[in-house]
C-alpha cells in the first residue's frame, strides 16, 4: 500500500514539475484542485489509525504536494498580476485614443500585448490607432493578427475594408465587408462602407441600395442618410435627394457636406431660397469651402441678387477647382457673355 501511494505521488510530482504547463489560470486552477483532492486523500489516511506505521510516508508526500500547491499559487498570482497590467495598459491605450494622443495609444496597446499576446480586441485597438496616423500597413498587419486569434471578429473585416476602400482597392473592400455582413447583417458600417465604395466608383444605384440598408437598421444614421442623398441626387432623383439629405442634416447637423449636398439639391429643384439657407449653415461650419460659395452663387443669381452673387463666385474661384465655372457665371451676370 505504501509502495503504491509513494509511486502514485512520485509520478503526479514529476509530472507536474517536468511537463510544460500551459499558463492559463483555468488550466492551473484545474491543476490546484486535483491537488487538493489528493492532499485531501492523504491527510484522511494519515487521521486513519490503521495507517500510523505509513504516518511519516504520508506526511511527507502530503508536505511534497502541499509545496507543489503552492508553487502553482504563485504562478496563478504572477498570471493574475500580468493580466492586471495587460489591462491597465489596454485601458491606457483607449483613454489616450479618446483624447487623439494616437502615437501614445499605441505605444500603450503594444505594451498591453507584450504582456498578453492573445487578446484580439488588443491588436483590433492597436490597428485602430494606427489607421488614425495613416500608418496603414501596421494597421493591416494588426488587423490580421487579431484574426488569427479570432477569425469572426467581424469589426476587423470592416475596418481591412475601410483601408482597402482608402486605398481604392475596390475587390478587397467589398470582400471585407461582405465578410463582416456574413457574420452579422445587422453591421451598418458595413453596408456604409459598400456604399462608399459603390458612390466613389459611380454604381451610383448600388451605393443606393446599400445605403438605403444602413438606414433600415439605423434610422437615426445621419451620415448614412446624407450619403444616400448623395447617391440619389447622383442620378438625378432630386426631390428624393432632398428628402434624404434634410434628414441628415437634422440628425447630424455638424455635416459640412450634408448641408453643401442639400444646397446643391435644393438649387436643382429650384429651391433657391433654401439652398442660399442650406449654402449659409454650410459656410457657418466650414468659411473657405468653395462648393458651399458656388451653390450659394448659384442660389442669388436665381434669385436676381446679382451684386451678392458676383460676391459669392469670388469667393468660390479661390479654389481653383470652382474658377473656371464661377467666371463663366461671373462674365454672365456681368452681360460679357450670353
């Protein structure tokens, strides 16, 4: 009996210090617990009087086990104060991107994975981060490391899409996104991004489509709305355009090119008065944006104020952009051309 406890004990020993542990807390509190149970064991038989010869063998293994228990309660300690910092650096990192301190954040998400190298959520912050200052192939390299370790993390494929969609890979970005829709249909950004895609290469009726499934999720997206005017106006459907872009505006009435689109649209409809508003709410947000002073020429000159008109084409003909149409409507008000 004693022969075959020592053995037992000798082997569970040996196997415990010599084989590689893997250094999670679940795997070590399993580890502790079986532990336990057989020092448990062993002190019942020491109590039991039948074994007061074996006492002194059963102690000792008792004392082997109870050393091999402490052991792995300093390991799981050392595991739980390595997380504890993991996570103070990660909560660093995300207090430092809020503020736009962006080289600081990653600076303290790459500590955060030094420490625990399998948090996806970890390289999707770092990737984020990155995007933030263009540096767009660390961004990618982060991305797909978090997909490595969690290959449905539909955030990230919207993301490798956004990237994709800057660097007008058009193929890529749609099959990004389309991944993260696969995972969850419900992804408004998603949907966004295809219509982004879609509106930037002229598909002007699938930007359309995809926009208008954004919106259908969340009704209250202000960006999806002003983008889906954008998009309508795009093929001539102008008072649907209107309607769209007014509640854009409404629900994000922050939006430079919201209110420059509505301008736009509402001059289409012939809406001059509300466009010179819409080109006026534009200009308050951005002073130097020289769409907003062409549409806003645009809105006086149909209205006949002509002197306020030639004023505002001035203004739009700083950016070369707008100079060649803003003197042609110049040179008209002016009676130099028919």
């Amino acid at each position: 009996m004693r022969l075959t406890i020592w053995c037992f004990l000798l082997s569970l020993v040996l196997i415990l210090v010599n084989a590689p542990l893997i250094f999670s807390q679940d795997n070590l509190k399993a580890q502790v617990e079986d532990i336990k149970a057989k020092a448990n064991s062993l002190n019942k038989q020491m109590e039991d009087p039948a074994n007061a010869e074996k006492y002194e063998t059963l102690k000792t293994e008792w004392e082997k086990l109870d050393s091999q228990l402490k052991e792995l309660t300093d390991k799981i300690n050392a595991i739980k104060n390595k997380d504890v910092l993991a996570k103070k650096k990660f909560n660093d990192g995300n207090k430092h991107l809020k503020t736009g301190r962006y080289s600081e954040a990653v600076a303290e998400y790459k500590r955060s994975l030094e420490l625990e190298p399998n948090n996806p959520m970890a390289f999707y912050m770092l990737g984020y981060a990155q995007t933030k200052l263009k540096a767009y192939d660390d961004a990618k390299e982060a991305f797909k490391k978090a997909l490595e370790l969690s290959p449905n993390y539909a955030a990230v494929y919207i993301a490798l899409g956004n990237i994709s969609s800057k660097e007008k890979n058009t193929s890529e970005a749609l099959n990004y996104y389309n991944k993260a829709i696969e995972l969850d249909s419900t992804l408004i950004k998603a949907h966004f991004g295809i219509g982004n895609v879609y509106l930037r290469t002229k598909k002007n009726a699938q930007a359309e489509a995809a926009y208008r499934k954004a919106v259908k999720i969340k009704d209250n997206f202000g960006d999806g709305w002003i983008n889906l005017g954008r998009a309508l106006a795009a093929q001539k459907k102008s008072k649907e355009a209107v309607t769209a872009l007014e509640k854009g505006v409404k629900l994000n009435p922050k939006s430079v090119a919201g209110y420059y689109q509505l301008a736009e649209a509402y001059n289409s409809t012939k809406s001059y008065t509300k466009a010179l508003g819409a080109a006026d709410k534009c200009l308050k947000l951005k002073r130097k944006y020289a769409a907003a002073w062409y549409e806003k020429g645009i809105a006086l000159m149909s209205l006949g104020r002509k002197k306020e008109a030639v004023a505002a084409f001035t203004k739009a003909k700083e950016d070369r952009v707008w100079r060649e149409r803003s003197n042609y409507f110049i040179q008209k008000i002016q009676g130099k051309i028919q």
